[in-house]
C-alpha cells in the first residue's frame, strides 16, 4: 500500500505540471469533468488488482490515472476560482475547496468498512462512480460558465517552463518550499499517527484510528476558519508561520511517554488544526502572489511540492527509524521540519500577501 500510495502522488506530482498545457487546449469545465471521469476509470481498474502480471500492471494503470486526475483538479479549479472571486476572498474560497480531502476521507472511513465487510472491498466501485455521477451533476452550473477557454488561459509552454517561472519569484518560491515541509507533515499525521499509537502506547488500531477521525475532521474545519482570519485580518504569514510550530506542539503531546485521554485528545485536536490546517491558505497566497497570469502555473507548482512531501515522507521516516532505532524520534524528525519551516516564516520580513 505505501508504494500504491507513492506512486498515486507521483502521478499528481506529473498532473499538476501538465495542467498548465491542459488549460491552453481545453476549457477549464472540459478538464475538470476529464479528472472526475479519470478518477471513476482508474479505481475501476484498480479494482483488477492482483499479484499476476496482467492484474497488477491493470492496477498500476488505475492508479495513475487517478494521480493525474488528482493533480488536475487543484490547478485548473484554482484557475476558476480567481475568475470568479476577488483577491480578498480567495483565502475562504480556496479553504473551502481544500476540505475535499479531510472530508472524503472521514467518508471512506465511514463508508468503506461496511462495504467491503457485506460485499468486498472491489464493491467500493460502485460507490465511487455514484460519487463521481452527484459531483458532476452539482458542478454543472457552477462550471457553466467555464464551456469556454479561460480569460487568460495559459501559454502552451514546456512544462519545466511553468516551474522554473513560479520559483524564479521570491515569494512563490518560499511557499512552494513551505507546503513541501508542510506536505511530509500532512504524510506523518494520515500514514503514521495510528500505528504510532499503535506501537508506542499500545493501542487498539480502532481506537487510534479514532483519534485520527479527530484529526481529520479538526483539520477539515481549520481549513474554513483560517480561510475566514486570513481574508478579514490577511497575514497568512502569521498564520502559516504559527501552524508549524503550532505542529510541534502537538506531536509533543501526542508522542509524550505517559499517554492520558486528554493529552492525545488535545494533540489529535491540534495536530489536525496544524498539520492540514495550512493548506488552502497556502495555495490561495500562491495564487495571489503569482506573476500576472501565472496564477495556475503558480499553484501547479506549490501543489506539486506539496505532493513531493507526501512522497518522500515515508522514505523519510524509513531512514531516520533505522538511523536512530526509534520510531518517536523518527516522527519528531519530520515534526521538525514542519516547525523549522514555520520559524522561517515567522523571520521572513517579506509579505507573502499582496493584500
């Protein structure tokens, strides 16, 4: 699962740069309901899984497809978003958009588990393509509008283009390096926090996986509530700054030798504020700060060292468990990478805002 799991974002890392060439072709509703499409397609093809060749390399082919369709959406709904919003509402709007992941992963939480118990997991099929049928039914109106090219679509470039333009920009840059650090921590808190309470307090896997729904569901409603701060008071540096060390704190909590029920409440609570928390805020400043017209140039490329983080984290972790022999120190290893970026952008005397 975890070489699924690396692979799929290494998929989004490719569909996050190709967007930008995407967008010079088609319409920005074209390739939105592309990516929905993809999304149904490959997991039917992952459903094929299996340890023969001709299984697997199915399964494989799903998982990209999936990938690339992920690594589409937030460029090119980006794109839709500048369009329609002003500069001091992308923060809520951009926010809102990224409760997408925590949200769909409670539902798979809660949906999954009685699938696969009742008819098999490969059932799950069914549930994604009827998801995927209720998305594009909803977001045919809002997409109305966008049957044509964009306003200011992107140049048809070579794709390295787009990322050297983003991080040839100061403030672009930084951030883009900021969600990297950010994106390993994301990766340490959905990929590590249960089998960490797993392995250091002796916890069921039921019970420290409902300490990760906490986590989840606290991060899905700090995206909204960031986005809200930052679009009345701006200084998304402040915020951004303060949830990497904010991070800190919350793995102190939770990786503390003597666990009590308060101390992982209150550090699933806050690691789920910080480590997901940052996300749309992030992309939105991103976006604001993008050279004119390389607004989803700017995100593709934030987005993709996002993906990056998530990708390597688990290498990450790997190295530093059987450097040091100890999975607590492993976990405060990534935690400090998430902190040490926080710290620098507290020190920074640049705004990351143009508001």
């Amino acid at each position: 699962m975890g070489y699924y799991t690396s692979l799929i974002y290494a998929a989004a890392i490719i569909g996050s740069m190709v967007t930008t060439r995407l967008l010079a072709s088609f319409s920005i509703r074209f390739v939105q309901f592309a990516a929905l499409l993809a999304t149904g397609l490959g997991f039917e093809l992952f459903c094929q899984v299996g340890t023969d060749p001709l299984p697997l390399a199915t399964a494989i082919a799903g998982i990209m497809l999936m990938g690339l369709a992920y690594g589409v959406i937030v460029p090119s709904s980006s794109l839709a978003l500048a369009e329609c919003y002003s500069k001091r509402m992308q923060p809520l709007v951009v926010s809102v958009r990224q409760t997408g992941v925590p949200v769909g992963t409670a539902m798979v939480a809660l949906i999954a588990p009685v699938v696969a118990h009742h008819y098999g997991w490969q059932h799950m099929a069914a549930v994604v393509w009827a998801l995927v049928a209720v998305t594009a039914l909803l977001a045919k109106r809002g997409l109305r509008d966008f049957g044509a090219k964009a306003n200011h679509p992107p140049g048809r470039e070579h794709v390295l283009s787009a990322l050297q333009v983003s991080l040839a920009e100061p403030a672009t840059r930084r951030l883009a390096l900021v969600s990297g650090s950010y994106g390993i921590n994301q990766a340490a808190l959905t990929t590590y926090l249960v089998p960490s309470l797993v392995w250091l307090h002796g916890m069921s896997v039921g019970r420290s996986a409902g300490y990760l729904a906490i986590a989840t569901m606290a991060g899905a409603a700090a995206r909204i509530v960031f986005g809200m701060t930052t679009a009345r008071f701006g200084r998304a540096n402040l915020h951004l700054g303060l949830l990497g060390i904010l991070s800190g704190f919350a793995w102190l909590l939770l990786l503390w030798p003597l666990p009590s029920f308060m101390r992982l409440m209150a550090g699933s609570v806050l690691l789920g504020i910080s480590a997901m928390g940052w996300n749309g805020i992030l992309l939105a400043e991103i976006a604001l700060a993008a050279p004119s017209g390389k607004t989803a140039e700017a995100v593709a490329t934030g987005t993709s060292f996002a993906y990056l983080g998530v990708l390597v984290a688990p290498l990450i972790y790997v190295q530093l468990d059987h450097a040091i022999d100890s999975k607590r120190a492993a976990l405060a290893g990534l935690a400090v990478l998430a902190v040490s970026a926080g710290f620098a952008l507290l020190r920074s005397s640049d705004n990351l805002s143009t508001r």
